[in-house]
C-alpha cells in the first residue's frame, strides 16, 4: 500500500478545515441517518459520517453538543459541518462528514451503508462501484422521496428551525405575493449543462415554484456539497414573502443579522448562504438573479407536531412537492474529488 492510498484529504467550501487524515480502517463503514435531531443540526434529509482513525484538527471551528455525549464541529467562516465525537465509550470516538472527503483510496460501499432512518420506502439496494461516496450516495437517496403520498390539508403554517433553535422562522401558504418573484429555472428542472440560456433563463417568467405548493428537491452540486458537509442539500424554493421570521410575522425583508450568519459562496454570481452560527444547520441560499425567491433548508421544517417521529420526507409534506426527477448539478457529484492510487 502507498502512503497516499492511505490518507484521505477533506475540505470545507472555504478551504479553512482543509487538511489530511489517516484513512479510516473502513470507509464504507458510513452511518447516515434522518433523524429529527441530524435534519434540524444540518438542515438536510440525511446525515453521513464515517469513522476516523484518530483526532482531527479541529482549529477555527465551532463546536455544538446535540445531545450531552455527542458534539459536532462545523467551520465557523462556512458553515460546513465536519466531525462527529461520542464521548459515551472510553475512548472518545471520531467521525468525518462524508461529503468534505476530496481525496480517498478506491471505496467499496455496498453491504456498509447503515440507513438508521425509519421511512416507508424500502431502501433501494446499492450498486457496486468504485465510485466517490457522494456520487453513491445521493443515486441512493433520490428515490426514497417519493411524491407519491396521498393528500393532505395545508396547514396555516408550516414551521422550521434549527437544532438550537436560534433560528426559527415559519412559512405561510402561496398567495398573490407568491408570483411576484421573477426567476430563471432551476437546474433541478432544467439542467443548465443540456439547455442553453435563452431557455433557461426562463424568458415568460413561468411561477415553477409554485407546484402543490412548493417544488422541492436535492442538489449535488460541489458548493452544496462542501457548504453542508453532507451529500445531497436539500432545498425548497420559497417566496420571500411567505418566510415570516419573529413574532410581528413580518415577511422576510432583510437577513436578520446576527442571526445568521452569511457566506459568499460564489461573488461573482451575488450567491449567499446563510447558516446558524451557534449550531451550523443551513438555512438559506439566495442569489442576485433571484433576490426574491430563496432556497430554504428542507432539514429545518416541521409539518406536524411529531416531528421526532417523523420520516424525513414526511416531516415537510404536505408543503413540498419532491422532485424526483432528477438531482441538481447531478452532473457535478463527484467534482473536486479523486481517488489515490490503490
Ligand atoms: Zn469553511
Ligand atoms: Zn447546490
Ligand atoms: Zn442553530
């Protein structure tokens, strides 16, 4: 064996957390779960870690304790969640987000993915591959959200905050307001690498949010990726002005700071992500094409009062329309990660 086949390198979106480990003893060994508490600290669907070998370096970090034996460390500049420590056995144990693993020897994934979720849809069977994790992955979640559900009353509200509850906000049904946003079409209806931009630029301003009610979906997109830590970022396209922060229940006019916190995942574009500083859970992503529609982190909502018990996907309906069509940037899955040598 080669020195590089065993290390592997992660990164945060910032490059701050940027370093390399020993490789972990089985990187197929990943845990991913949907549990109320992992979807309200990532604002994702799923969580996944793996085991590491030995203790990270954990500088410029922030550090969050979900339950008292377990914390959880995320980059304080991007917001991009890390590591895992279980101090409930001697020896603490630590683990590593998947999706911050750039470089890593070949990884056989099947028979290890331990889906620790309950859900109603039966868990499709991987495929053996050689491929980066996230690539698997996300192929792996896509079709656990099914539209399919049957029908249910809207409620007046649809709540959603974080693990810490530092940031709690509700969203209110479509109304006239709802189709005032202008904005192109998102990659998860057209992808923007097969359609040129006088077609997705979405020149007769179609309202494609708006979908029973609001469209939802992943993304696998390398910025995703490397903001959230996890593989597949699950968001729903909101209005503005259905996003109510605080008790005047005020439409969402500025970013509450110091709320939130912000980071400039891509300048050029005018792209923002928002995240909770105390906790790391994603929350928002918006951009200067569309100012007034936002993506919001489908993790945070809460449709019901038993969101414990709850399944990941029914946890937001019936205020989602899952697109299961088709992951954005699926294209992009694995950008930015390799394999060493075997
Ligand atoms: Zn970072
Ligand atoms: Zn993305
Ligand atoms: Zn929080």
């Amino acid at each position: 064996m080669t020195t590089e086949a065993s290390t592997i390198t992660i990164s945060c979106l910032c490059e701050t957390a940027h370093q390399t480990l020993p490789s972990p003893t089985d990187l197929s060994d990943v845990t991913c779960c949907g549990c109320a508490s992992c979807r309200h600290l990532s604002g994702q669907l799923w969580t996944t870690y793996t085991p590491l070998a030995s203790p990270p370096s954990l500088a410029n970090l922030t550090s969050y304790s979900p339950s008292p034996s377990t914390t959880t460390y995320f980059c304080s500049t991007c917001g991009c969640h890390l590591f895992r420590r279980h101090s409930d056995t001697h020896e603490p144990r630590w683990e590593v987000t998947t999706g911050t693993i750039i470089s890593s020897p070949p990884i056989p994934l099947p028979e290890a993915l331990t889906i620790t979720t309950t859900t109603t849809h039966d868990k499709p069977t991987p495929t053996a591959t050689n491929e980066p994790l996230s690539t698997s992955l996300y192929r792996l979640f896509t079709p656990l959200l099914s539209p399919a559900l049957s029908p249910a009353p809207l409620p007046p509200l649809l709540h959603a905050s974080c693990h810490c509850t530092r940031i709690t906000f509700t969203i209110t049904p479509p109304s006239a307001s709802s189709f005032l946003p202008s904005s192109p079409f998102a990659d998860l209806l057209l992808p923007y690498c097969r359609h040129p931009p006088n077609v997705t630029s979405n020149p007769s301003s179609l309202k494609w949010w708006l979908r029973d009610p609001y469209l939802a979906g992943t993304c696998a997109c390398r910025s995703c990726r490397l903001a959230s830590g996890f593989e597949a970022q699950a968001w729903a396209f909101v209005p503005r002005f259905n996003i109510h922060f605080g008790p005047t229940a005020d439409p969402l006019v500025t970013f509450p700071r110091p709320l939130l916190q912000s980071y400039a995942s891509s300048p050029a574009a005018g792209a923002v992500r928002e995240f909770c500083p105390t906790c790391g859970a994603t929350v928002f992503w918006h951009d200067a094409h569309r100012p007034d529609l936002i993506d919001v982190s489908v993790g945070l909502l809460c449709a019901s009062s038993d969101c414990e018990g709850s399944s990941p996907v029914a946890a937001a309906y019936p205020y989602l329309y899952w697109w299961t069509e088709r992951t954005s940037f699926a294209e992009e899955s694995a950008a930015g990660q390799s394999f060493n040598a075997p």
